[in-house]
C-alpha cells in the first residue's frame, strides 16, 4: 500500500528538520582563556563562565579552576556573549566569534569590589573627673580633602545622661581613610573642636572628649 503524497512531504519535511537540527549541533566551538585580577595578576578560580549564543540564545557554563583557567568546549558557532561572574568582582561581558571546530582566546581582567564597613562613631563627653555631660550638642564634619580644611556637615547629635553620642556615617571601603571633625558645644563649657580619622581596619571607635568649664 502506497502512502498519500502529503504524508510523503511530511516525512520529507521531519528528516530535514532532524538533520539541520543534528548540523547545528555540530556546529560547536571552544572558548577559553584565564581569569586575573587586574591589580595582582593573580588567577580568579571558582569564576562562573557562560556562553550564550546571540543566534539562538542557547547557553552553557563553566567554571575557573585553580589557576584561573576555564574552557567551553560546546559554544555555538557564530556570536556569543561571554559572561563572569564571581561575587568578590565586578560582573563584565566580551564578545567572542565562535568558529567550527577551532578554539577562541578571549582572557579575562576582573575589577575587585572593594569590600566595606559601614561605620559606628561613638563620642563620649565629660569633665576633667570623666563624669558625662549630658544635653551636649555635638556636631560631626566630615573632611573632603586632605590639602584643605574643607569639611562636610554630616549631622548633629545630644548627649544622653551619660554623655553619650552616637554616629553612623556612609560605608567605608577596604584600605580607606576618612578623616572628620567634631565640635562640641555644652552649656557651662568652653566649645571644643576635636580631629580624628577611621580606618576600614578600625571602623568602630569611641572619641572621648573632656570639656573645660568656663
């Protein structure tokens, strides 16, 4: 028994799919290349790596090994988007041409997140006998360049009962200075002008300043 001619176009139709299908599929090429920090040259492991074709969107990943080293070895041919993502650094993407059967170089310089602290600045208020002075009105500059006195007004706090105060300022990232000024103002006293600085080492810290009577 013959079969109708429209089953015979289907058929036709179906094994033409299946073999551009299995073509694309060998189709493929490898991407490789190394992962470095920028500032060190040190090798990036534990990098998340992915391919993703601007043909067809089809993607694959890899990850960095110890050495920084990865390989996508089933990259679709054409253009891709190459993409890292590791959580100490910067998130980048590159373009790479993927060729039949042939590997594509394509190294990777990642910027570092500076990590950061978001610091607590406690002042301390007293007389010369370390006795809190309370309804203090303390305000917190912050300077803007080492060069110059050029302060920042960042805010203002009273003393409690036991002549306490209490900052929270702006994060500070690794490796950082930032230095401030406080003026002190207290019914009684003389006003008072104090400098210091915080570290990303040294976020947390307690400023005690005496107050002289006048």
């Amino acid at each position: 028994m013959s079969l109708p001619k429209h089953s015979f176009r289907f058929l036709f139709c179906f094994l033409l799919c299946l073999s551009l299908a299995a073509c694309d599929r060998q189709w493929t090429g490898d991407i490789k290349g190394q992962l470095t920090d920028e500032e060190t040259s040190e090798p990036i492991p534990d990098a998340i790596v992915t391919a993703k074709s601007m043909k067809n969107e089809y993607a694959i990943s890899t990850i960095s090994d110890s050495s920084g080293n990865y390989r996508i070895t089933d990259a679709r041919w054409g253009p891709n988007e190459v993409s890292v993502y590791h959580p100490n650094y910067q998130a980048i993407t590159r373009y790479a041409d993927v060729i039949r059967d042939k590997s594509v170089e394509l190294d990777f310089d990642m910027t570092r997140i500076p990590d950061s602290v978001t610091p607590e600045i406690t002042v301390w208020i007293t007389n010369d006998s370390d006795i809190g002075i309370a309804n203090a009105r303390v305000d917190l500059y912050r300077k803007e360049s080492r060069s110059y006195d050029l302060y920042t007004y960042l805010g203002t706090q009273v003393t409690g009962y036991d002549g306490y105060a209490t900052f929270m300022v702006s994060d500070i990232e690794e490796d950082q200075i930032q230095f401030f000024r406080l003026k002190v103002a207290a019914l009684g006293f003389a006003n008072t002008v104090k400098d210091f600085s915080i570290s990303w080492f040294n976020p947390n810290i307690t400023v005690h300043i005496i107050m002289e009577p006048v």
